[in-house]
C-alpha cells in the first residue's frame, strides 16, 4: 500500500500515520519527492485493507501496490532510484558508470596494475574476486582477505571505488571493512538468508540476476534487501541460460527496459559473463548502453590465457580502451555519458 501525504501535513500529523502503521506491526518506508511526498506500507494487506487512513489529516489518498514487490516497484517510486558510491561516482544518473578489473584477484602487482590501466581508460570502478564461486571445488577459489586488502591498496592508489563478490555471511564484516560496493552473485541471488543480511547494512549492493531466474524472481530479491532496511540495491544483468551454447549465456538486452519500466533501481550490465567471449564483449556493451543500461561490469585480465578464471571473456587492457571509445560514442547519441 502506498499513502500519498498532502503537500501542506505537518510533521506531527506525518508522525502520527508513521505511528499508527507501526502499531499496526507494518513497517513504514518515507519517500519525499519534490512534490509528494509518500510512505509506503510493508506487510500483510489483510492488516491495513480496513484501517481508515484516508481519514487521517496528513493523506490525501491511499493506493494498493498490486505488484508482489513493492519497494522495488515503480508504483512506490516512480522516479529513477540514483545509487551513491563514493563523493565522485553514482549509479542511476547521466553517467554510464564502468566497473572494469580481472575476474579473481590473482596477485598484488597484476591488480594494481590492471586498476591503473583501467581508470586511464576512464573506469570509474575496480572489480575483482576475492572469492570465488566454481564449478569445480578444485579450481582457484580465490585469495581471501588477502585479495580485499590488495583491493583496497588498488583504492587507495587510483581513487577507483572497489567491488567484489561476498558468498557467504560469515565474510560479511571482511566485506563491510574493505569494498564499496557487495556483489551478490547470479548463484546467490536466491540466498535469501545473504540477502537478509546484506539489507542490514547500508553498503551498496550490486545483485546480479541468476541464470534461470525471471525477471519478477530478480526483483523479488531485490525486495529482500530492500526490506530488510538497505535502499541501496543496484541491478545486473548477466545472461541467462537458454538452449543456445554458443555463447556461455544469453544476455537479455530486453530486461534493461523491461527493469525501466517496473523498477525505479539502477540495472547495470555485465556483457563479460553475458557473451563468455571477449571478442562480442564491446558489441553487447554498446547495446546495452543504447538500451538504458546505468552501467557496465566488464572483465580485464593482461594475459587472458593465463587467467586463473574467465580468461575467454577477458579483454586486454588495449581492447578495453578501445571498447571505452565506442561506448562514449553510444552514450552521447542517447543523451548519456561514460
């Protein structure tokens, strides 16, 4: 339920709805827009589908939320959510923002070079595992703590914001202590217990859709950590799993609009794990920049054949710089920037 507040109600008659729907045992969430400000209503409908709030002071109308997520819905926001990183870097707005880095975090020197090399190309964040989700329990599964203080230092070099994948809670605080940004991965993306946790704190979450999953599972799991008090979610597409084994997934360019028009939360896209080959990596970019996506993630290893993981979808930092030229060029032709 969503209750639409008049633009002229006091703070007293605001606190008195905000008091009523917590007696209630619902929890409210306050969104002020520049003309309407609103308070959305979580919890069990039956509760509230009889209480006379209309007939409060404060409202001027009341409004179901008929879609199963609610905070995640444009009907409860209808403006485009904007996701602030850091003083320098927000996702959401004009800028298409790059997250560019190898997929696991090999060694100190390899990452601290890679993250110079890709904010010379004009990234504006650093990705790299820490831990690593495999197949195999005998492929690299990454360096740890380790890997986030090299992540860290790599911050603290370039001014580059940092993200990196968290899989399980007891890692949470490493994370909390080291990143910008949490990823939570296409494999946890239904890890309901992480996510819990996760819309605890108030770090940005990056929440990568899974690779079955629809678009209403991603943006109920989205709700999760939006419910549990972390407004701070951004979105990723990164294919899905269909018949075709061409490429490692199918990216669904169709979900950037899609997400447009049910959420107001930023959606970034991942055209490395999308395509699983570098050399349709820029191709998928661009499309995803002219269809509306509010950033990339793009994979960026300086031996691909050497990598210990997604050495197939990594660019040389040379293609990057190239594939950051085109994308510029899309941007600019749909009123964005990189």
């Amino acid at each position: 339920m969503i209750i639409v507040l008049k633009p002229n109600a006091t703070k007293e008659e605001i606190d008195h709805v905000l008091e009523k729907i917590e007696k209630l045992g619902l929890k409210p969430w306050m969104s002020e827009g520049a003309e309407r400000s609103i308070i959305g209503v979580i919890g069990e409908e039956d509760i509230v589908r009889d209480v006379p709030f209309e007939g409060m002071s404060a409202v001027e109308k009341v409004m179901p939320i008929l879609k199963p997520y609610k905070l995640a819905s444009k009907d409860f926001n209808p403006n485009p959510t904007s996701v602030k990183i850091s003083d320098s870097v927000t996702i959401g707005g004009k800028e298409v923002i790059v997250m560019a880095g190898p997929c696991s975090i090999e060694n100190r020197d390899m990452l601290l070079d890679i993250a110079s090399s890709v904010k010379k190309s004009g990234a504006k964040m650093l990705r790299g595992g820490a831990f690593k989700p495999r197949t195999s329990p005998y492929s690299f599964q990454g360096l740890g703590e380790e890997g986030l203080k090299y992540m860290a230092e790599a911050r603290e070099k370039t001014g580059l914001s940092v993200v990196t994948e968290l899989m399980d809670i007891r890692s949470l605080d490493l994370l909390v202590r080291y990143t910008d940004v949490i990823q939570i991965g296409a494999r946890n993306m239904q890890n309901y217990n992480l996510l819990k946790e996760v819309g605890k704190t108030q770090v940005p979450v990056l929440l990568k859709r899974g690779m079955s999953s629809t678009i209403k599972e991603f943006l109920m799991s989205a709700e999760y950590i939006l419910s549990s008090g972390n407004p701070n979610v951004i979105l990723c597409e990164r294919g899905i799993r269909t018949f075709e084994d061409y490429t490692r997934f199918t990216m669904d360019i169709n979900a950037v609009p899609a997400i447009k028009q049910l959420s107001h939360l930023p959606i970034v896209v991942d055209p490395s794990h999308g395509t699983g080959r570098w050399g349709m990596v820029s191709s998928i970019a661009k499309a995803a920049v002219a269809a509306g996506c509010d950033g990339l993630m793009i994979e960026v290893h300086p031996t691909p054949e050497d990598a210990f993981s997604d050495g197939d979808q990594s660019l040389l930092p040379e293609k990057f710089k190239d594939l950051m030229t085109d994308v510029s060029k899309v941007a600019k032709a749909v009123g964005r920037s990189i």
